[in-house]
C-alpha cells in the first residue's frame, strides 16, 4: 500500500461508465456525449456523492483523456468566490478558443453557491457571452443559494447520497485491489457511518486499513469517533426508564469526555435511536425531537455544551 496516496484519487473513476451509483444521471450525460455537445450544467447534492467526480469523466469523454486537462479549468469557488475571480480567470478562460480540435471548453466551479451575489450575477453574463466557445458545470450542496436566472440557463442535475449497498460495493472493490479481505460487517458499518458520502467512507476505510489488516466494529467506532450504538441506547434507556437526572448527566459526560464524542454527534445519534425506536410512542417522539433541536441550535449558536446537554436530560427524564 502507498502511504502517502490517497485511495479518494488512486481510485476515482475516469469514465462515465465507471461512476458509483446515479444511474438516471449518468444515462442522461451518456446522451450529451453521444451528441458531442453539452449544454451548461448545474450539480446539487450533498458533499462526496460524485459531483466533480462526474464533472470530470464528462471532460475525459467529450476531449479524450489526453486533451481533457488542455479544454478543462476547475475552480473552487469557496475559495475564489468574488467576482474578480469571474472577471479575470474565468474570463480569461472563456474568451480563448478550446485546443486539440474540441469545439468549446469547460470550466468547472465546484461549491459555486459559495460565490457572492455580485460573482453570481457577472457568472450570468459571462454564460451568454461565452456559450459558443465555453461550456459551464457549476456543482453545489444548496441549489436555493443559486440566483433564478443561472438556474434557467443550466440542465440541472440532482445528487442523492449514495445507498449503502453502493458504497459497499465500492469499498469492497478497493479493498480487493489493494489486498485486504475485510468483513462486510465492518464495511457496512463504514458505510453507515459515512452516511452516503462516499469520500468520507473511502477516506475512513483507508485509515482504518493502514493501523489494522483485520479491523472490526469497534476499531471502526474508535477510528471515526464514533460510539456504538448499544451505548446510546443505554443513555437513553438509563434516562427514560429510571429517571435519573445525575445518572443520566454522567452517563452523558462520559461519551463526552471520556469517549470523546462530540456533543453534535452525540445528539445526532440520540436522534436516529429515538426515531428508530418502536418502545417510544409517535406523540413523545415528536417531543422528544423537538427538544433535541432546540439543544442542537443553541450548541451551534455558542451555548454551553454541558448546560444545554444537562437541561436535554432533564427534560426526558420529566417525560
């Protein structure tokens, strides 16, 4: 195994064809290439489901390989968002004629809803100017915070997070290649985990692989900061069913200090054990779900961790 490569590029797929997932997506790409022309794109989704991935096997397709990097500009725009950015490289990009015989060029703007208002609206002008020398893919996690009229001139394009059974697959196959015969239990607990990004998943299973040839369960819990979920279901369980407002604050502190769980992770897997649970009726859950948003917006607004988790156990336990 190389130390230093990352298996997220070592394994990124350069064709269409090769994409994990996305089916109706990659069909409707498939169709541009056949034509030679695409018209300006934009990708919503959450982070790591493909969006620059596929971005960049439709430039391997449409220019071939060995001419993609020549007719290709990726930019990120959470980096370079203003609209200097747009009036001078983007610009000066587009204004070029492509090369090695392509009819157009494609510029990329990955986490383009990261661009100011001004960039956004000189982007506008910049399309209609350019579409016979240019093409544009803009990739996003919220399609709201792209302006209507960018909206209007793009083929939009949803990316849903991968299921798990994708992610699965994908991690199983790497993990083939680089020679490690890993459980699918530990695969699906990545997976999981990963919550359908499957960067995150390929990144974990990597630092997984490279302490462990044989990791299990808890190596992956350990790894990823994660606790199992039996041990959030004891909290709950020790909360709800003896009522006990210090016992249930320790308990809560432990998995924060000892284990090392953050707060916003230990409130979102209190969540999911609480909506999975069928002991819990539908009127409490939606109690119950409603105080555990309060809790996480006040955390996330630079309220103290350990009151608003003190004040979250005291409140289920008065349920």
């Amino acid at each position: 195994m190389a130390e230093l490569e990352l298996w997220v590029e070592k394994y990124r797929p350069r064709r269409l064809d090769e994409v994990c997932g996305h089916k109706e997506v990659i069909a409707a790409l498939k169709g541009f290439v056949s034509r030679g022309t695409i018209p300006h794109l934009l990708f919503a989704g959450p982070p790591g489901t493909g969006k620059t991935t596929v971005a960049l096997c439709l430039a391997n397709e449409l220019f071939g390989e060995e001419h993609a990097a020549e007719n290709y500009l990726e930019l990120n725009a959470s980096d370079e968002r203003g609209i200097d950015t747009i009036r001078t490289r983007v610009k000066s990009f587009a204004r070029t004629a492509s090369v090695s015989g392509a009819s157009f060029k494609i510029i990329h703007l990955d986490e383009s809803d990261n661009l100011t208002a001004d960039a956004q609206q000189a982007l506008r002008r910049m399309m209609e100017l350019y579409s016979s020398t240019c093409r544009f893919i803009l990739a996003c996690n919220y399609l709201s915070k792209i302006i209507p009229p960018i909206q209007s001139r793009c083929a939009i394009f949803r990316f849903s997070r991968l299921s798990l059974e994708d992610i699965i697959g994908r991690l199983a196959y790497i993990s083939k290649q680089e020679g490690f015969d890993v459980g699918r239990d530990v695969l699906e607990e990545v997976a999981r985990i990963s919550e359908g990004d499957l960067r995150r998943a390929i990144n974990l299973l990597q630092a997984l692989l490279s302490t462990t040839a044989a990791p299990s369960i808890e190596d992956v819990h350990h790894l990823a900061g994660y606790v199992s979920p039996a041990k959030v279901k004891e909290v709950i369980d020790l909360i709800f069913k003896e009522k006990d407002l210090k016992k249930g604050i320790e308990a809560i502190e432990y998995l924060l200090y000892e284990v090392g769980l953050s707060s916003t992770d230990l409130l979102k897997q209190m969540y999911r054990e609480i909506v999975a649970s069928p002991a819990i009726p539908p009127e409490k859950k939606l109690k119950i779900i409603e105080t555990i948003a309060d809790v996480d917006f006040r955390i996330s607004e630079g309220a103290s961790d350990d009151i608003q988790l003190a004040y979250l156990v005291s409140s289920l336990c008065s349920m």
